[in-house]
C-alpha cells in the first residue's frame, strides 16, 4: 500500500514539490478525510469535494500567504483549511472553541478575507489588487467565486468596476451549475453558452498561435482580430466577461489538475483582469453528495456508509417546516400569496410551496436586495408577497426594506428564519440584529413566536394586516405543543404566562422556554416571578408593559439579540417617556456589543449568560442589591 501523503502536507509549499500522480492521489485522500470530518461534525460537503483539484493547483501555481486567496462566501475553503498549516485543527471545524467553518483573518494568515455571505470576492480582490499597485509591490490577488454567486448584484458591481480599472487581476470562476440549489437566471443560462461553447474556444485559440506565429502587419492583425470577435458572436450568444474589460480563458475541466495549472499559469502572465471558467462537479468523489448535491451543501452528521443524515427522532417539526405548512395551507385559501426565495428554497421552507404553486413562486438567485424591492412591486399591485430569507441574509436588503417597503407602506411579509443563535455557522450567520434594525423602521411590526402554534397564527395574522411585517424565528425544532386551529392575534398585545408579585420578565420568542426555567428557580428561592409573552417586538404592548412596571416595579427584558436598539432598548424608552424609571427598576439583558462565535446554541448562551442558570445568577445579584 502506496505511503499515505496527506500527513506531509504542512503548508502550501509541500503541494509544490508534489508532481501529478502524487496531486491525484493526494486528492482522493483529502476527499475521504473531508467526508469522514464532516460524517462526524456537519458542514459544507458537496461545494468543498468539488474543488479539490481546483484548490490543489491554485497552490501549486499561486504562493499563499504572499499571493492572495480570497474564496467566496467559504463554502468551498476546507480543503485550502487542510493544506494551509490547519490539518489536525480541521477536526473541530465548526465546532465550539475550534476552526471556524469559513475563512477567517484571524485564524490563519493564509485566509486574506473573511466570508460566510456570497458574492463578496471580487469586490475585496479588486480592493486588494488596489491597495497592492498603490504600495508598489508585486503579489496575485485571487477571487475563488461559485458561479451561484455570480447572481449576486455585488458580483456585478464589482466586474463592472474592475473591467473599467484594469488592474491585475484573477477571477476564478467555479461552476458546478448549483449555489445551494439549482441556479436560475440569465446569468446561469449566460454561463451554460459558454460552457457548450468549446468550438469558439478552439477557433480562439488556433487563431492566437496564428497571431503569434505569423510575421504579419498591424492592418491584418486588426483584421484578424475583428474575425475573432466575429466568430465569438457567433458561436457563443454574448460575450460579456470579455466585453467587460476581462480576458476570459476556458472553460476547463476542474477536476484535471494539468489543465488547471497550464490556464493558471497562463492567467498570470496576462496583464489586466482575467477570468478563469472553471467546470467542476458539486459532491464528486461520494455518490450520495453527487447525486443530490442541494441536501449535502450544508449537512448535519451522517453515516457515510449510506448518506442518511443522522436525525433527531423526536418527530418535533422544525420552525422551518412549521412554516412552510402554514404558508402551503393558507396559499391555498389565498391566490394573492406569492412565495420569493433568494436561491434557498431548501433552507427556507419554500420548496413545497414551489411544487404545489409553482406559477406564485420565484427564487431570484443570490439578491436579497433585489428579492424586496420586487416584493415591493408585487404588493403595490395588490399580492400578498411572502420573502423566506435567514435572518443574518436579509441585513443585505435594509436600505430596501427602509426605502422601497416601508417608506410606501406596502404589504410585504419578510418571514426571518435563523433568528437568534444560530450555533456551528457562526459570527457571520448569527440573526442577532434583526430587533435592532427593524425596529427602527417606521410602519413596520415585528413579532416572534414563543412556539409553532403562535409561529402559525403569526402568519395568518400577517397576511390580515396592511403595511410591512416581518417574523423572526430560530433554527432547529420547535416546541413539540399541539397545533390548534389557527387564529388572528391582536396587533401589539403581549399576553400573561404567569401571575407573580416580586418581579415579572418581559420576554418573547425563544427566549420565553429559558424564562420559565428561571422563573422556576426563583420560585424554589421563594421568588415569585411573572413571565410575559410580548410577541410583538414592535408595536410593544404599551400598556400591559406599565401595568406590569407599576404591579412588581421590578422588570427583566430577555431577547436573543443585540441589546443596543433592541427591545430592551424599546421598553427602556417606553418607561422614560412616561415617567416611569425613577420607580421602576430594570434589568436588559441580551447580547452585547461584540461579535458572538461558533458553537452549540446552547454552549453560546452559557458563555452569553443568557441561559437559565446565567440569567439566575444576574437576577438574583440584581435583586440583592435592593
């Protein structure tokens, strides 16, 4: 049995010394180390067995940390991780205290940029690239970009503007033909053309060794040039890369490294920005991944022998699932309700919808931003739009929020899923700042449920409504409580779970479970704590708030989220503008003024002091300082 090379390979310049039967086999061992890793921990399996040939020659060919590696979103960086000093380390990826599963400055040198949400490569390369020329030196700048992210309008941006300023520049365009699930648009239909089309990039390349070997004149080398772009337009439908200011090289088999590193090679001796076409297979290497690639992107742990995806057996629906049962059934009573999606019909509960309604759903690709404002459009002309984004996604869409649903008023209902702590994804995929910016939106209701049956009602209570919803709830299962018929709730009113007298919590949405275990600790202590269900973030329920400062005078706020502009921020001006905080004494508490790590959800809110036992102990020094 051949000698095992994957322990050898300690930084970027052991791939160097390797030749081609050595990166084959190479490869085939970082597939199986990726596939065991994440068979025990979870991750991103399909998009990162793709480009493992990819990554091998871009570090056969590029010098990482001098040159610059900058991988979009971060999907794909595993195998980069492995091969760049973080072999041993890769087995906590993902996990509490270990690797974290996307690049990151600030774990190795070899990351040159932080990601976790798409389309932002090209932009921070271009960046790079800029600030490169400007100290006079003289490194690669490489933007590793998926051809999902390439609907992204910051991709657009970004090879508008670098087309026009022509700096050196590489762009690597990997294209599996998936983001997370199937890619739509003109722009996947834009790259499919080139990917049939090997007869122009045969024609171009004979005619360039004709160039290059004739002695011929300037007149005929325009001449030449012009047939070129003839027989482009001709054979390819539009060439737009190349008409934006980019040399455009490929496509080229992704998964042979000879190949890879012959067009590499070639890119950077070209002065300008390139781009690099680059066809790979999402999942390659483990048949389950490769044959449905969309459900092992981002996986829990599975048995590798089989590809089933270790489940929890509780038979508890998630929050995801609740939802999109809900908007099925009352799509079904409603033909205005529309379904939009930005490229996650999976994740985000609407794949049922498109199948039972295909002609009321629209997945717009990568482009949040755009995903609202056409909701906007929708509802001015009277439909009932439903945008299914996670929470930390739609951060992307605020000015479109603010501007194009709000300032008008329109009914579009932006349903938050990943709200809160989102656990293993980490700092970039937390929700925790959804409280914060759209509360400060004119005309717009917050709401989050305790449960599914109030996540139900909260939609069905949207879809009443006039004017800008949004619903915020968390990841993972719901509650387990018996779903009744559903029912309209009134805007703006919390309701009472527990009668107490020293002190009452004004909670909503997850944080209600974790409530009422610190109520019944408190209670064993001879505290005898109320607990309030908010439900809505904004409107707050004004007068149950007062009644409840003025019967206890002693108020907890719990959210998971931000504390600055966040509820607790709300009801603290709530009290001042009604002269209550001389005599009410207040206790906020919710995540502070930082970045929050990856790891269990609930190994975070330990660390957070946001669980039972850590809110206990802030409440009861708190109350012994009376």
């Amino acid at each position: 049995m051949a000698e095992k090379l994957l322990p050898g390979v300690n930084s970027p310049e052991d791939i160097k010394k390797l030749n081609r039967e050595q990166l084959d086999a190479l490869a085939r061992e970082l597939r199986e180390y990726i596939i065991d890793m994440v068979s025990k921990n979870g991750g991103h399996l399909a998009p990162n067995l793709g480009v493992v040939e990819l990554t091998l020659a871009l570090h056969k060919v590029f010098s990482s940390p001098r040159d610059k590696l900058v991988f979009d979103v971060g999907h794909q960086s595993y195998v980069h991780k492995i091969i760049t000093g973080r072999r041993e380390e890769f087995k906590t990826i993902r996990k509490y205290g270990g690797l974290s599963g996307f690049p990151k400055i600030s774990e190795s040198e070899h990351d040159a940029f932080g990601t976790g949400h798409s389309s932002t490569s090209i932009s921070a390369a271009l960046g790079m690239a800029v600030a490169r020329d400007l100290a006079g030196e003289d490194y690669h700048v490489v933007a590793i970009i998926g051809d999902g992210s390439m609907t992204g309008g910051l991709s657009f941006e970004a090879v508008n503007h670098a087309g026009n300023a022509h700096k050196k520049l590489i762009v690597v365009l990997n294209d599996n033909e998936m983001s997370i699930d199937r890619n739509v648009g003109a722009m996947s239909e834009y790259l499919n053309s080139l990917r049939t089309g090997e007869i122009y990039n045969r024609l171009k390349n004979n005619l360039a060794k004709l160039m290059q070997g004739a002695g011929i004149g300037e007149s005929v080398l325009g001449m030449i040039r012009r047939l070129k772009s003839s027989v482009k337009y001709l054979l390819v439908p539009m060439s737009v890369f190349e008409e934006l200011g980019f040399t455009y090289l490929g496509p080229v088999d992704g998964h042979d490294i000879d190949s890879l590193v012959e067009v590499l090679e070639g890119a950077k001796k070209m002065d300008g920005p390139v781009l690099v076409h680059v066809l790979t297979k999402k999942g390659k290497g483990y048949l389950p991944a490769e044959e449905n690639p969309a459900a092992f992107h981002g996986t829990g742990p599975f048995d590798v022998a089989t590809g089933q995806v270790i489940r929890d057996a509780s038979g508890v629906p998630t929050y995801t699932e609740v939802f999109s049962n809900t908007l099925c059934s009352l799509a079904g009573e409603n033909e205005k309700i529309v379904g939009i999606t930005a490229a996650m019909p999976d994740g985000t509960g609407l794949k049922r919808f498109s199948q039972l309604y295909p002609e009321r759903y629209f997945d717009v690709g990568i482009a949040e931003q755009h995903a609202v404002t056409m909701a906007a459009g929708m509802a001015a002309r009277g439909l009932r739009p439903v945008v299914a984004v996670y929470s930390s996604f739609a951060q992307r869409a605020y000015d479109n929020l603010l501007h194009d649903v709000c300032l008008q008023n329109l009914s579009v209902i932006l349903c938050l899923d990943r709200a809160g702590l989102v656990g293993d994804d980490g700092c970039t995929h937390h929700g925790l700042f959804d409280f914060a910016y759209l509360g400060s939106m004119p005309n717009m209701v917050v709401m989050a449920p305790k449960d599914e049956g109030e996540l139900a009602n909260m939609l069905a209570t949207a879809l009443q409504l006039s004017g800008p919803v949004a619903i915020r709830y968390p990841r993972g299962r719901a509650m387990g409580v018996i779903m009744t018929e559903r029912e309209i709730l009134p805007v703006g009113k919390g309701e009472v779970l527990r009668e107490g007298k020293q002190i009452v919590f004004l909670a909503l949405g997850s944080m209600i479970p974790i409530a009422g275990e610190v109520v019944e600790m408190l209670a064993k202590d001879g505290v005898e704590a109320g607990l309030v269900n908010l439900r809505f973030a904004k409107p707050l329920d004004e007068e149950l708030i007062l009644q409840q400062a003025a019967q206890y005078g002693h108020l907890v706020t719990l959210e998971e989220g931000v504390l600055r502009g966040g509820v607790g921020s709300a009801v603290v001006e709530l009290l001042n503008r009604h002269g209550c905080l001389n005599k009410t004494k207040l206790l906020s508490l919710g995540v502070g003024d930082e970045f929050v790590t990856h790891g269990r959800r609930d190994l975070l809110l330990r660390d957070l002091q946001l669980d039972g036992a850590g809110i206990y102990r802030k409440v009861t020094v708190w109350l012994k300082q009376d």
